[in-house]
C-alpha cells in the first residue's frame, strides 16, 4: 500500500512538469516576436589576379663565330693561251689623245725561268695623261701593268715613245711567285712624223734582267688625230722592204750573163780561125 502511493505520486509530478515545459514553451514562442534578420554579410570573392610572371629570360644569342682558317691559295701559271691583238684607247674631255693596238708578251729568260705572261685585253682596265707635249696610256691587270710615254718634240718634229716600263706578278712555275719589274727610256723609241701612226709586225724591246716585251702586230700614235684616226702609217724597218739585195743578185746576173756570151763568142771565133781554105 505504502508503495503504490509513492509511485502515484511520482507519476503525477512527472506529468505536473511536462505540462509546464510545454506551456513555457508555447509563451516563449508567442512573446518573442522579434524577428532576426539573417546575416547577410556577404563576403566579396577575393578577386586579387596573381600576375603571372612575365620576366623574360633573354635567350644566349652568343654565337660561337666558326673558325674562319684562310688558305692561301699556291700561286700556279694561268692556262696557256696565244696572243692576241689587243686596243687600248686613252680620251680626255672626249678627245683621243693615245691610240693603240698590239699584242704584248713580257718574257722573262733566266737560268730560273724561261716563259712568257700574255696580256689579255679582257682583263685590263686603262688610265692615263694627256697633255700637248706629253702623253701617258698605262694598261693595268691583275698581275701588274704596262705603260707607255709619249713625246711631242716640235724641236726635231718627230713623235715618239719617250720610255716604256712595266710591273709583274707572276708564278712561271707552280709556287714560286716573282716580281719583275723594268724600265726603257731608249731615245727615240717608235719614233714617226706628227699625224702619223707608228706600225710594225713583230718588235723586241729589252727591258734587262732576262726580261724581254715581244710587241706584234703594232700600230699606234699620239697627239694630232683627225677624226679619232690612225694618221698614215710609217712601217718599221724590219717590215720595209730591202730592194738592195735583189739588185745586187741582180748585177751579178747580169755580169754571169755578159760573161758567158763573151766567152761563147771567143770560143766560136777561135773555131773559125782554126779552118783554112784549101
């Protein structure tokens, strides 16, 4: 009996107590009517951009150079060729002042060498100096050059070519590159009338040391031209024409001659003489 008393009682109080929970509740809900705003703070993105790194590493433009080694080329004789007629002009302010045409050879003869450097008209360029008295065509190629000097001398009344010089470069032989060089200034060299041009077939100028110019097929002038001509000719002595052998050869025959016929009649008459009449 005492017990079931005591659990009657503990069941009322338990109920007694939930009752009011719930009505405390249900006031609270019903009095608080303020209403809290949610929070809306919003937080901006970070929209900070992280530069890229635009440091340019420069590439290594150091180039190695190659290794540039020059051989020097073994100086060796050109190709064989003839020779060949070659014209060589000089003007001034459109005036000719030097006119020539020729083959030139320089040879050269020593107990070395023994050839000849042809010049090949192709290869040259020409320069020069005109003037009243004096007049100057210089032939110039790789090897070297060529030059003559004309005289005006109205003293004597002839022109003629005052001296001639030259300069070479030349391997006669495979690897063994030379200079000659040499100058003339022989009087009266060429020498022909004003207005006349200079012509000769073949003529040798020694220019010492072994070296020799071999000039062919000649003709040239300086000074008082018409019409940029060559003037009339004067042949050189060894192409003028030696009439005095032949009129020796000449004489003689006629001697041979005159002598049989005397010896022919002496002859006969002696045969004559030798018949008598009976």
């Amino acid at each position: 009996m005492k017990y079931g008393l005591s659990l009657l009682a503990l069941c009322i109080a338990a109920t007694a107590l939930t009752s009011g929970e719930y009505s405390s509740a249900y006031m609270a809900v019903g009095l608080n009517t303020t209403t809290h705003n949610p929070k809306t703070t919003t937080h901006n993105p970070n929209t900070t951009t992280p530069s890229p790194n635009t440091t340019t590493h420069s590439p290594n433009t150091t180039t190695s150079r190659p290794k540039t080694t020059v051989t020097t080329p073994i100086p060796s004789p050109t190709p064989p060729t003839n020779m060949a007629v070659g014209r060589y002009n000089f003007s001034k302010d459109g005036k000719v002042c030097i006119m020539v045409e020729m083959a030139i050879g320089i040879r050269v003869n020593t107990s070395k060498v023994n050839g000849t450097f042809i010049v090949q008209q192709n290869k040259t360029t020409v320069s020069g100096e005109c003037g009243d008295k004096a007049s100057t065509i210089r032939i110039v190629f790789s090897e070297g050059q060529f030059t003559l000097k004309f005289r005006n001398n109205e003293t004597i009344k002839k022109v003629y070519v005052e001296y001639v010089d030259y300069d070479l470069t030349y391997a006669f032989k495979t690897g063994e590159s030379n200079d000659y060089s040499g100058k003339n200034d022989s009087l009266e060299l060429f020498s022909v009338e004003p207005g006349h041009s200079y012509s000769c077939q073949a003529e040798t100028v020694y220019m010492g040391d072994g070296v020799s110019l071999d000039l062919t097929h000649n003709k040239f002038q300086a000074f008082d031209f018409k019409n940029n001509e060559f003037g009339p000719p004067e042949v050189c002595k060894a192409d003028q024409h030696d009439y005095r052998v032949a009129i020796v050869v000449g004489i003689i025959l006629i001697i041979l001659i005159v002598i049989v016929v005397i010896a022919y009649l002496i002859s006969r008459k002696r045969r004559s003489d030798g018949y008598q009449s009976l």
